[in-house]
C-alpha cells in the first residue's frame, strides 16, 4: 500500500477524474496555474458562474467528507440477542413453556429482555456521545463567483471555484496556487511537520511527495501568513484528507480483548452446563423418569449452570467505567473500549498537539556572546530570559529584531493570528517587557523584504533611537546558515560591534539541534539617511553587511503533563512510542526530554526495512521521525502482530488510519473530524495523561470483572456439582434446588453480591503493575483453580444438609433439609462476594463498611424468604429451628477458612518469589 500522495491526482486525458474535470496523467501540482483554471473550465478573473458551480456539485457533490453509517438500535439489539449467553437463556425460557413452568419461562424472559435493553442503551448512549463531539461548525471560504467575490459554505465548493485565502483562514478544499505572497500555511494536522510551510504559485514535479507541493493547499490545513488566490482542484472525498478517510474503511475493527475471552469463557460455560444436562437427563432415563421430570430437573440445572448475570454486569461495569471516563475529559465510542484500556501494553503517540503543546516556543537565546534561557510556555506572555546565573535581562536590541520584522499578532489570552514561529517571537518580546504591537506601530515600516523559501529571510526598514539620536535601521530575521553568510559583524557582551566569530555561532547551532531546537537569525545593519530612497527602490540589494544580534532555539514545547504520565506509564510496564512528522533528530531529542526508551529513526529508514527487520529492531526503537500515514499504521500492524494491546493517539487526519486499526484509538477533541470518527475514545482536554488515567480505570474495571468471574464462576461450579451429586445419588429426589429457587438467588441475591464487588474502591499501586498477558485470558490455570477449589467448597458445605439433614419425604412438598441447602448456598453467595472481591488480598481487610452495607439486605432476603408465606409458597421453602440456623451458619466457616487460607498461601508464594527475584 502506496502513501496516499503516492495516489496520483491529475488533470487531463480520457474519460473524468470525478472532480469535474478530464481525468488525466497530469498531477495537478505540475501544471502550470493558468492551466490548471483553464482544464477545469474556469476563469482567474471571474471564476465559475453559478449555473456552472451548480451543475458541477450535481455532478460530484457537497464538499464534504463521509463515513459509514451507525449501526441502528435493531442492529445492536440483535447483535445483544445473538450473544450465546443470550442465546442459552430464550433456550432455557423456551423449555420452561414446553413443561408448563410459565413463571421460570417469564423470569427468564425478563432477563434476557433487561440484558438486551441495557446492552443496546449504553451502546446507543456512548455512540450519542461521540457523534455530538464530533460536529464542527461549517467554515465558510471568500470565492470568486461570477466576477464577484462571496461568503459561500464550504460546502457548496467545486472544482474550478477561485479561492481568496489570507492568514486566519481554513483552508477549504485542496486548490492549485494561482498567486501567493508571502503565504505559508500549517499542515501538521495532515503532513505531521509542526513548522509552516513556505507556498509559491510555481510548478512543482510530478513525483513532488506531499510535504513538498509548495504549489498546492490542502483541506483542513490553515493559513499562518501572508495571502493567495487558488483555484480548486478537489473537493470531498478526492481531497488529501479524503482519501485518509477512505483509507479508513481498509481497516476493520476487532473485538477487544475482554469480548474475546468472554466469548470463549462462554462457550466452555455452555458445553458445561448442557453437558451437565445430558448427564443428568441420561441418568434420570436410566431410573425411569418421566419427560416431564427430567425437562423439568433439565431446566433447574441449566438455570444453575449459566451465569444469567454475566452480561448484565459487565454491561453495568462497563458503564460505570465508561461514565467515570467522562467525568475525565474522555469519551468511550464503545462500552467494550473501557476494559481494553486497561490491557494496553503500548502507546503509540504522535508528537505534535498531542505531546508537545503546538505552539511555537522560545526555549533558548545566544546574544552578546552568552547563553540565556527562556522560560515560560506555548503562547502565555508568563516567563523570562534568563542569563546563565538566573537573573533576567532585557535587550532592547534584541527585541527590535524580534518585533519589527514580524507580521503575527498574539492577545494576552494567547490567541494567535500568523505564522506560529513569529509568534513565538512575539511572545519572547513580551517576555523582554517589549510590547510588539506597540513598537511596529512607532516604528512602521519604510520598505520590506517579503520572507521567501528561495531566500530564507525576511527584512524590514525602520527609523529606531539608536545611541541618543534617530537612525535608518535595517531589521533582519531568517534562517542561521543564510544570515550568517551576510554578516560581517556581531554584537559583542558589551554592546560594542565585533567581528564575527562564525565558528562559535556554528557551535551555537549544533547545540540547538542536539536539543531538538528549530533556529532563527536575528541581525541588523544601521544604514545613513540618504540610502532611503535607494532601499524603498531595490530593498533586496541592502540585505548584506549585517550585524549578528542572535540566535533563537525554538522549539514545540512538551505539554507540562506529558513527561509525567510518560513516567507513570513506564512504571506501569507500558512501551510509549513517539511517531511524527517531524525530523529524526528533532524528534529524538524531545523523546529523550520526554524519558522515552533509546532508538531514533527516520521514516526512509523504517521503509527500507522488511517486516522481519523491523520486529528484530523495535524493542529499541522509541521515536520514529518523518513518517507517513502508512508508516504508522505499519508500526501499529507490527506490534499487533506480536500480541500488544497497542493504544495509537493523535489529532491529525495522518493519524486517523493507525488510530482505527489500534486496539484502543485515541483522538483528541480539538483534532480533526476524520480522526475522531476513526478513534475508540475521544480526549476532550487533549491532555496526553487523560489516557494514563484512563488506562488506569481500565485496569480497575477490569480487576472487577475478574472478581465477579471468580465470585460467579465458583457459584456455578458449586451448584453444578450439587444438582449431578444429587442426581446421581438420588439425594432430594434428584432435584437438590428448585428452578424458582435458583432464580430468586440469582435475581435477589447475587445482584446485591455483584453490587458489592462493584463498589469495592480500587486497591492501590494498580499502576504499579504490569500489563496483564492478553494471552492469558480470564479463564487461566490460577483462575480455574480458584473457581473449582471455592466453587468445590460451597458444594460440600450445601450438600452436607442435603445428606445429613432432618430426614423427611421430599416430593414437591418443602423440606428442612432442602430449605437449609438453599440457605446455605445463598449465605454462602453473600460471604463470597465479600471475600472474593479481592485477591489475592485479603476479603476481610478495610475498606469493608462501602461493601457491607450491600450485603445486609440480601442476608435480610434471605430470611424472609424461609419465613414469610408467600416466598415459602413461591419457592417452596419452609422455616427452621434455631439449631438449624446455626448449622447453616457453621458450614460457612469452613467457606471462609478454606477461601482465606488459600490467599495466605498465594500471597506467601508470592513474596517468596518477589524475595528471589530481589
């Protein structure tokens, strides 16, 4: 798969392109402004005229960018419906109808109706949420219609509409460049480079790559300086950014992790249980048994067998995960995106907007022959330049070159109008105590040099104080190499002019780089009062036998947050990577600042290398520069396939493809509307530790779901074992629980359980650990030894009455001994949820009142239903004796020693083991 400006868009040849235009072999880029207008049957001056424009948008359509449709609430419901479990549970409710126990049929209905109902709410709620986030207000764009210009919708764009683009504005559709002056625009948000680019209304070649059409302008990109009029070439889905989006439908979303296991827990579950009923259907044929009983025993051991709560509280779980996300500044696009936070084993992030601030920064400064620091971040005036012993300083100097010839505009609140870097040169101004807009205003300009790529600089010509009396003042700014080539002289430490000292300013650069600095020239000339009317003629010719003033790093600064939760995620044992558009070496030095792992490269580095290379190399690769869509989306496919839970942030429309193939994808909210439509959760604060966090609940959510696994898989075990021992002992007739038993445990009993385990607060130094192994799975050896150990448990516990209780004649009629089973199985479900909600620490350590307090009313539940005559009715119970209660009471003493002791053990283990490894 090509990079997409790898995707030739031309202009001339057979047949259309589908833009209104002849398709062709001809990019767009290549061709001449004048003929790029001319193919697309329009005109520089007056632009398309309005039957024109509307018979072209009937041909190719609103200038807009699609995606797939949402699936409806049926299309959810029935995929809710379709769930095994679910499926398990209408056969249960079918069966109950053929023997006539309506009421079990019913029951169970309402269960599988309130597991769908749910399921499909929360999943329609977390959708609402992101569609809402993602709607943008639509950017309106001056076009020349008709020989006159209009406010028009973007929209309403077509091919062959004449644009007027200034600094300020988005850029609407991709359009060819018909004059630009002075013009730049910021194409981080498609190309990953932070810095802007330099636009010309030239040609450029054929094979130009994306980054490099000067001659071109993209969707969604914005204007940082100077002005232009372009012609429209794309619009919709054929521009740059729509064709990333397409790229989006190459790339399938899996299941997450949870979803798989629970999948595969659920099918043993099921061959579990139906296996329990054959067996005890085939023994019940062997005595002889009527249909009708063993559909009906059939029934009570299915009932027993499936874990009819296991959707409804994951669900429930997810939910509450999903809200707290929210109170976070984080939307979750599905329910199921919750518990894969938590198994996120790497981060792939890009740099800019995510990491770094996207906004230009003054970090350090080299004048007068000293070094100084910058303080202060992004584009608040808060901060200073600092000489080496920390004291500030102000140069008056200086700050004329940083205001004057500079065209950005930056309020107090930090909104910025203009090129990005001139901005951070506004800001250091400010930082000096030098208000720019002031100073350009006493001192405007005479005659200018317009800053251009060929060139590489900008001056401008003023009238300053200069040493008690006015002077004509050339003021310069433009790249090191360039001016330094022009200077014949310096600004020594005591303000006198010396000789350049080319080789320490080259030091100076070096410095910068290796720290991931962008660097600036500052210089001026003082020129006599009669060259003025020769600089207002031919300004160019007197850009030469200048004086260096210094030299600025720059750099887009680290979001003050990003480096501690880079920290927290190490600690965490999760692998952040940085992939940009930015240089190798620019980026790995803000990778190094960030306390990422070694290795740096390119993207022409990473493409030369074959997959197998690049696995063998990537547990020492940490920041990749230079990259392209299909790049990242490689790394992405890479550490997939070597079972990495991988989590790709990002507020570019580049990003979007590697963000939708990630396991968790991770837009910000101030990103681009392609890349929140492709992402699994959405940061609203654009805050890089919000993810951290998020990973956080995660895990929390998970840890949870693993407790009720254990508390309900042992419950399941417990009463499995009790119908097929009572069956194939011919204890209790056979039949050790009623269904109507079974279900009133499972509605009134066990959901105050789960609740329980719900509220339980999250125990510390969760992300003190590492990633849990996707690999393996809920359903572990550890995890099977628990259940069936604590499951094995409470089945001796329960079968002891059934064995050894008051003998009686069982029939249908109630029976003490069966009344004591079912109480100490529903006991037994109260003390497990309150041991097994942790491990392997303790149950019965603090906090315990938050989980109490759940508890007491099913205990309540419990003994009401032996006692009042109704329940006794309904689920065929009957009092007890006090003797009776207090055995039932003793036999779940040996479910806590049996629980806890087993804990002590591990935890024993455990540090053994951390002890050796120490």
């Amino acid at each position: 798969m090509g990079e997409p400006s790898d995707i030739v868009r031309t202009a001339d040849g057979q047949g259309t392109s589908g833009s209104g235009a002849p398709a062709a072999s001809v990019p767009w880029w290549s061709l001449d402004g004048a003929e790029a207008v001319a193919r697309l049957g329009s005109s520089v001056d007056v632009g398309l005229s309005d039957a024109q424009a509307a018979a072209k948008l009937a041909e190719v359509g609103p200038n807009e960018l699609t995606s797939a449709p949402p699936p409806s609430a049926i299309k959810i419901a029935l995929a809710q419906i379709g769930e095994l479990m679910t499926l398990m549970l209408i056969a249960v409710a079918i069966v109950s109808v053929v023997i006539g126990q309506i009421s079990t049929a019913i029951v169970v209905g309402i269960l599988v109706a309130f597991n769908v109902v749910q399921g499909t709410r929360q999943e329609l709620k977390a959708r609402r949420s992101v569609d809402a986030l993602a709607k943008l207000q639509t950017p309106k764009a001056r076009v020349l219609r008709g020989g006159s210009i209009r406010l028009l919708e973007a929209t309403a764009l077509v091919p062959g509409d004449i644009l007027e683009l200034e600094s300020g504005d988005l850029v609407p559709a991709d359009a060819r460049l018909l004059r630009a002056s002075s013009f730049e625009t910021q194409e981080a948000a498609l190309t990953g480079e932070s810095a802007p680019i330099a636009k010309h209304a030239s040609a450029d070649r054929e094979d130009a790559a994306l980054a490099d059409r000067a001659g071109m302008v993209f969707q969604n990109t914005s204007v940082t300086r100077g002005t232009a009029r372009a012609v429209v070439v794309e619009t919709g889905m054929r521009t740059e950014v729509g064709r990333i989006a397409d790229l989006l439908g190459t790339v399938d979303s899996g299941r997450s992790p949870l979803q798989r296991e629970l999948d595969s827990l659920t099918k043993v579950l099921g061959g579990v249980a139906w296996g329990a009923v054959v067996v005890i259907i085939l023994i019940g044929i062997s005595r002889g048994e009527s249909v009708e009983e063993l559909l009906f025993l059939g029934t009570a051991v299915a009932i027993s067998a499936i874990p009819t709560g296991l959707p409804t509280f994951v669900q429930s779980l997810l939910s509450w995960g999903a809200s707290k996300l929210a109170e976070s500044r984080a939307i979750v696009a599905s329910l199921a995106d919750v518990e894969t936070l938590g198994a996120t084993s790497a981060i792939c992030s890009d740099k800019t907007g995510t990491l770094t601030l996207n906004a230009m920064t003054v970090r350090a400064v080299w004048a007068r022959e000293r070094h100084f620091t910058v303080t202060g971040e992004g584009y608040s005036f808060d901060g200073t330049m600092l000489a080496p012993a920390g004291e500030p300083v102000g140069d008056v100097r200086l700050a004329d070159a940083i205001c004057l010839p500079n065209d950005a505009t930056v309020s107090v609140d930090g909104d910025v109008v203009g090129d990005p870097t001139e901005a951070a040169l506004i800001v250091l101004a400010a930082k000096l105590g030098v208000d720019a807009d002031e100073t350009r205003r006493l001192h405007p300009r005479i005659a200018e040099v317009p800053f251009d790529s060929d060139y590489k600089f900008m001056a401008t010509f003023h009238r300053l104080e200069l040493e008690g009396r006015e002077r004509f003042v050339e003021v310069v700014k433009g790249g090191p190499d360039v001016l330094l080539a022009r200077c014949t002289g310096m600004v020594g430490a005591d303000g006198s002019v010396l000789p350049v000292d080319t080789a320490a300013a080259e030091e100076v650069l070096a410095e910068f780089s290796r720290e991931g600095l962008r660097t600036l020239a500052l210089a001026l000339r003082v020129l006599e009062d009669a060259d003025e009317p020769a600089v207002v003629a031919d300004p160019m010719s007197f850009v030469d036998d200048l004086v260096l003033v210094g030299i600025v790093g720059i750099v887009d600064p680290l979001r003050p947050e990003a480096k501690l939760a880079v920290e927290i995620a190490d600690r965490a044992g999760i692998e952040v990577r940085m992939i940009t558009g930015d240089h190798a070496i620019t980026a790995g030095a803000i990778g190094a600042e960030l306390g990422l792992g070694a290795g740096a490269i390119s993207g022409a580095e990473l493409q030369a290398m074959s997959d197998e290379e690049l696995d063998a190399r990537l547990p020492n690769l940490h920041v990749f520069g230079r990259v392209t869509p299909q790049d990242k989306l490689r790394l992405v496919q890479r550490l997939q396939s070597h079972g990495e839970i991988v989590a790709m942030t990002g507020d570019a429309v580049n990003d979007a493809a590697a963000i939708k193939q990630a396991d968790v994808g991770v837009a910000m909210g101030s990103g681009s509307e392609v890349t929140k439509q492709a992402a699994r959760l959405v940061l609203t604060d654009d805050d890089f530790s919000t993810l951290v966090h998020a990973v956080e609940l995660g895990r929390v959510v998970y840890a949870k779901i693993v407790a009720y696994l254990r508390f309900q898989m042992s419950q399941l075990f417990s009463l499995i074992l009790l119908f097929l021992a009572a069956s194939a002992f011919a204890v209790a007739d056979g039949v050790a629980l009623f269904p109507s038993m079974v279900l009133f445990l499972n509605f009134f009993v066990t959901l105050f359980a789960v609740l329980a385990i719900a509220a339980d607060p999250a125990p510390p130094g969760v992300m003190d650990l590492p990633p849990r192994d996707p690999k393996r799975g809920v359903a572990n050896r550890d995890a099977v030894g628990e259940w069936l150990l604590y499951g094995a448990t409470v089945f001796v516990v329960s079968w002891i009455p059934l064995v050894w209780g008051p003998d009686e004649p069982r029939s249908d009629a109630p029976s003490h001994a069966t009344t004591m089973a079912y109480v100490v199985v529903g006991l037994g479900t109260v003390l497990s949820a309150l041991l097994m909600r942790r491990s392997p620490a303790s149950g019965l350590l603090p906090p315990i009142a938050q989980v109490a307090k759940f508890l007491v009313w099913p205990v309540v539940i419990i003994v009401l239903s032996t006692e009042l005559g109704f329940l006794q009715r309904l689920l065929m119970t009957t009092s007890l004796t006090g003797d009776q209660w207090l055995v039932c009471l003793a036999l779940l003493v040996v479910v806590l020693v049996v629980v806890e002791g087993d804990k002590w053990i591990r935890r024993r283990r455990i540090a053994r083991r951390d002890a050796v490894g120490a």
